[in-house]
C-alpha cells in the first residue's frame, strides 16, 4: 500500500480525523481540528510536512498554500476547490479528490470561507500564510468583543 493509500484508507476509517500525513509507511501526523488550524499550527510551531503523503477532509486555496509551505508531497482531498488546483498544479503537488466545489464556504455556507477570501488575489505560499495569520487575528478580536 502507498502512503498516499494508507493515509485515505486512515481518513475514511477515522470520521473524527481531519488530516492525516504518511511518510515511509508512518503516520507523521494527524489531527482532529477542523479547517486550516492543524497546519497553521505545524507552521507557527516551525514542523512541516517534507515529502508526506496527505489526506485532507476539505482543501481550498488557503489549505493548498499551507500544503505548499509544509513541504506535502502529494495530496488527497474529499472535497476541493477548483481554486485549489492552480495552487497545487503550480507546485508539482500531485493530487487526487473525491468531489469538486467551485469554493469553500463559511461555516453558515452563506458566503466564501474567510480563510478562501484573504487567498483570493495571492500567488505566492508565504504572502498568504501572511494573509491567513492576519485574517485569523482579525477574527479572533472580533470574537473577543
């Protein structure tokens, strides 16, 4: 079995899993967090994902550009955005997915995910890590108030 296998094998029999990341048959990392948190952590935390095998529950353009930044190797995703593919077609990340969304969206699915909005006009994986780290500050002091 391939990494990339055994990772979607692992995603799809552990519903509370969010990522998992395979390397030379180990599992490197998995969490149950939801949206980019996993991966924004591994970033603040300076870990990657070098070479990793991943399955992912949702990728949109901002969990594309954290893949980028954590060194994902190769990606599957059950649900991924049309937005996603130029991100990880650019960087020589070869993916496979389960359904296409032409966006992600908030969790009330009322509009564009916040996290997807702060993407929109970036190209480059460290400008939107910049993005996302200040796009989650902006929403946390709004929680706070």
């Amino acid at each position: 079995m391939t990494d990339i296998e055994k990772a979607k094998k692992m995603l799809k029999e552990n519903p509370d899993y969010t990522i998992i990341s395979v390397k030379n048959g180990e599992t490197v990392f998995c969490s149950y967090e939801k949206g980019i948190r996993p991966m924004i952590k591994l970033i603040r935390n300076g870990k990657n994902l070098k070479g990793t095998s991943t399955a992912d529950r949702i990728t949109g353009r901002a969990a594309a550009f954290l893949s980028v930044k954590t060194g994902i190797k190769e990606l599957y995703s059950e649900v991924i955005s049309k937005k996603a593919f130029e991100i990880l077609k650019n960087y020589n990340i070869d993916f496979s997915y389960g359904i296409v969304s032409e966006n992600i969206l908030n969790n009330d699915k009322t509009d564009i995910c916040p996290m997807e909005k702060a993407t929109l006009d970036i190209s480059d994986p460290d400008k939107a890590y910049e993005a996302l780290e200040n796009t989650i500050n902006i929403l946390m002091n709004k929680k706070d108030v």
